[in-house]
C-alpha cells in the first residue's frame, strides 16, 4: 500500500514537471535527444520487470528505452525539451528501484 502511494505520488509529480515543460515549449519544432546508461538497476523481485516498463511508459519525453535484466542496465533516449536524465532517475527511485549510476551516452 504504501509502495503504491510513493509510486503514484512520484509519476503525479513527473506528470506536473513534464506539464509544465511542454507547454512552455509548444513553439519547438524540432525535437532534440540525448541517451542515457542507467546501471546497477535490479529487477530480480517477481513483478519488477513490468513495474520498470509501466514506469518506463509513464514518463513522459522518452522516445524508446531497452532494459537488460542481467546486466542491471537499461538504456533511454528522451526529448531533451520535455525531460532531463535526472528526472528519468528521480522518477524510477520513486517508483522502488535503485540506480547506481548514469550517464549520458555520446552520440555515435
């Protein structure tokens, strides 16, 4: 239950963030992104690994993201004008799951 309550509260927040970024940028046609390396991201518990996607799916800004559960990593590209990598991490630690450590990943 309260795990619950900590998840939601953390996507309203998201939600109210990303709200207001987008309208701030509806003069913006082109849209910029950057890919970030989250590591150390453990999704062993039953049920963890739907959990990162329904998270994953609620954030807006993220263009498309890839988890590899056995090495703990998951890899996501966002609009850099509605999301910041921070607020990815924020919003996964609101949602019960530990990150280790990040970074962006250069453009190849």
């Amino acid at each position: 239950m309260n795990k619950t309550l900590i998840f939601a509260a953390g996507f309203l927040i998201i939600a109210l963030i990303a709200l207001q970024i987008n309208t701030s940028n509806i003069s913006s046609t082109e849209e910029k992104q950057e890919t970030v390396l989250f590591q150390g991201v453990d999704v062993s518990c039953d049920g963890c690994e739907d959990k990162l996607h329904q998270a994953m799916e609620n954030i807006i800004g993220i263009q498309q993201y890839q988890l590899d559960p056995p090495a703990g990593e998951l890899t996501v590209t966002y609009e850099t004008d509605d999301m910041q990598a921070e607020w990815i991490k924020n919003s996964l630690e609101a949602a019960g799951f530990t990150i280790k450590d990040w970074d962006k990943v250069q453009p190849e």
